[in-house]
C-alpha cells in the first residue's frame, strides 16, 4: 500500500498562534487589558510597561487557570516574542515578581506575519551592536557575523551604512526610548536567531496540511497613539509599519512625489518576492520606474543609473540596492521631516486611540474596577443645600406658637382705639 504525501508545508504551532495573538490582543485592551504606566528602570522612567506580576494575575483570571498553568502560558508567550523583558532581555521568561518588568512587542514583528528575518537585517543588527559594543559581542554573534560578512559580500557597504545610521540615530533618541527598543530588538534576535544549545521555537518540526496565512492578517483601522508615536522616533520605524507607510505614501502622493515609495516597495518586493520571477520584475521595475520617458520616473543621479543599468544585463535580487538606497535616503532627509509637520501626520495623532496609561485609577481586572461617577455642578449642589436647610426650618417650627402670636397681635389691635 502506498501512502501519499499529502503536501504537509506549514509550520506546526503557526495555526494555533492566531488564539494567542487574540488572547494578546485582549491584553492589550485600554478597558479590560493590563494595566501599563511608567515603570523605572534604574534611573530611567520607561513609559507603557507592566509588571510580571500583573501579567500572570491577568492570565489566571481571564482563563480561569491556576497559577502554575498561568506561568507556563506566561512563558510560552515572552519566549514566542509578543511580550519582552526589560531588565533581562537574554532570558525570554516570564518572571512573577512585582518589580520585573515587560512591553509588549510591535505587532509587525508577531512570528505569523508574512515575512522572514532577513540575513541583511540580522546583519545591520551586528554590525550596529559591534559599534556600539566596540567589538565586544557573544561567542556565537561573532561567528554569524563572520559568516554574515562572506556571504552577502557584495552588499557589505550597504550593511554598514544603515548600522552607523541606526546608531546615529538611536543616540540621538531619549534615554527611555533607546534603552525600551534595545531591548525590544534583543529579543527580537534572540527568537529568530537563537543562541546555540537553546531551542528554536520557530523550528519547522513536523509540518502540517493547514496553511495558517491563508486568511489575510486584520489590521486596526486607528493605531493607537503609542503606534502612532513611534513613527517619529526615526524614519525606519514609519516605513516598515504598514499603516504608517500608508499614511506616508498618502502624503506623498499630495506632494506628487508618491512614486518614490512605490519604487521602494517594488523593490522589496523584488528581494524577498517570488526568486524565479527575478528578471521579469526587474524588467518591469526598470521599465515603470527607470527608464526614459517612464509612467512613473524617479529622479537618481547619473553614476546610480549606470550601476543599475549595468547590472540589469543580469538580474539578482539586489540588483537595484543602489538605486533603491538613493530614494531611501531621499525619502528620509527630505520627504520625512516635511510628513511629520504636516496636517496628516498630525491628523493621524490626534485620531489616535489613547494608551491605557491614561486611565491611572482604573484597575487592570475588571472586578477590581471601580465605576467612576461624574460629580454635579457646585451651582446644583447649593441649591440641593438651600432646598434641605428650608425643609429643615420647617419641621422645626412649632406651629402652635406661631398661631398664639397672630391671635395676641390680632386683640392688640381691637384694644387700642384709633386716633
């Protein structure tokens, strides 16, 4: 008897991670989810954290589970990357204590989106730990940056170019936003890129017949403000968020420059798109965007052309990093600074959905929520306090008193005879 495969491709946990991100999605509710403020970490406020303490007792009491079950559930969500720990990025658990403290990460970077961490990012990210560290770096960072650096060789400029960029700009960050987004992208490495000797929660394993991304990703209509907020922090942080980067190609369209994030995007597409369609993407790309008299021409410089053209003769997947780096750089020295004064950007801010830091006396569960009533206006007040003091005058009135007094100022009257 023969068995067939039955085309079983996908990854084993993806299709059950759709009920965590829902669950994590709970958490993250202004009304009902965990309660996030500013926390101190050693000298440094950093604003939207939470405890592990408050985590767990959330878990516990939204499933109904008891504390044991509720840690492991904790632990399987921080080693999966949806929440990272502030203090102690290398170890992705989830402590119980009061004073550990977590975030919750980017939902861009949630293992079921329909992208992979890319060796050219993981390698920006050595080369910006190996300036900022001054070649200080683990054992086996050493060796994937080695390793790194031989195989995508042709490209190593363009490595190093964004890692001292990164860093110039992450220097230039307040101290809380640097220290919070270090730690968010340690643990980001540290699921996609595992050390050796730990396990790799990504592994592939067994595979399965049901294909998990089959249904497109929902994304929130309004971001919320701490979302919004962070397509300040630096230009990259607004292009690779979908919403923003809709919000930005809408304001670049109003300044008829909208297809310079249209080549952009065509180009990533063109590096991790489909690989056996290389050559008619880039003939088309070339043809769209380069080339004279095209529908949607870009404006880069001579020497830039010449590299791309001469490397459209035989296409690859990087063949239009330069002139894909030219707009890049274009876009954010010139497009940015404008799309973050302008109506649009401030638009989105003010539409934004608060953070649930706002609402400090609300509790993080619901039965220790206490129902807040707005008070009456003092005018009200005042007169509720003038309407009580009369009713009280006249139950203390003895009404036999008042009567004797008529009837002795009514007979003073008949005795006195008038003038």
């Amino acid at each position: 008897m023969t068995i067939k495969h039955q085309g079983q491709q996908y990854r084993p946990r993806m299709a059950f991670l759709r009920k965590i991100e829902d669950l994590v999605k709970e958490m993250q509710n202004p009304e009902t989810g965990i309660r996030m403020q500013s926390q101190r970490v050693m000298i440094t406020n950093i604003p939207h954290a939470m405890t592990g303490n408050d985590i767990l007792q959330w878990i516990a009491q939204r499933l109904w589970i008891g504390n044991i079950e509720a840690q492991n559930l904790g632990n399987f969500i921080v080693k999966y990357g949806y929440i990272y720990p502030l203090q102690d990025p290398k170890n992705l658990i989830l402590k119980p204590e009061s004073n550990s403290l977590y975030r919750f990460q980017t939902p861009y970077f949630w293992p079921t989106q329909q992208w992979s961490a890319e060796d050219t990012d993981y390698a920006i990210y050595l080369a910006k730990r190996n300036i900022k560290k001054r070649g200080i770096l683990e054992e086996y960072e050493k060796e994937n940056y080695s390793f790194l650096n031989k195989k995508i060789n042709h490209k190593w400029d363009f490595v190093i170019m964004q890692a001292k960029e990164q860093y110039k700009t992450g220097k230039e960050r307040k101290k809380a936003d640097r220290y919070a987004l270090d730690c968010q992208e340690k643990a980001y490495w540290l699921v996609h890129r595992c050390p050796p000797g730990t396990d790799n929660v990504l592994d592939y394993g067994l595979n399965r017949v049901t294909n998990p991304n089959e249904d497109k990703v929902n994304r929130v209509e309004i971001p919320t403000k701490m979302r919004v907020e962070r397509w300040a922090f630096n230009f990259s942080e607004l292009i690779r968020d979908p919403k923003g980067r809709q919000s930005f190609q809408f304001f670049l369209k109003k300044e008829f420059s909208g297809e310079n994030l249209g080549f952009w995007e065509a180009c990533e597409d063109l590096k991790y798109g489909d690989q056996s369609k290389v050559k008619e993407k880039a003939q088309e790309i070339y043809k769209l965007f380069l080339a004279p008299g095209a529908r949607r021409w870009i404006n880069i410089d001579g020497k830039t052309m010449d590299i791309t053209v001469k490397g459209l003769k035989h296409p690859h997947r990087y063949v239009l990093d330069a002139a894909q780096t030219h707009i890049y750089m274009l876009m954010k020295k010139d497009s940015y600074a404008r799309y973050l004064k302008s109506p649009i950007y401030k638009e989105m801010l003010a539409k934004a959905i608060e953070p649930q830091e706002t609402s400090r006396r609300s509790s993080s569960l619901p039965f220790r929520r206490r129902h807040l009533r707005s008070s009456p206006s003092p005018v009200i007040l005042r007169q509720l306090e003038e309407e009580a003091k009369a009713r009280e005058a006249a139950n203390t009135v003895d009404i036999t008193q008042v009567m004797s007094k008529l009837d002795r100022r009514s007979q003073l009257k008949k005795e006195i005879p008038p003038k």
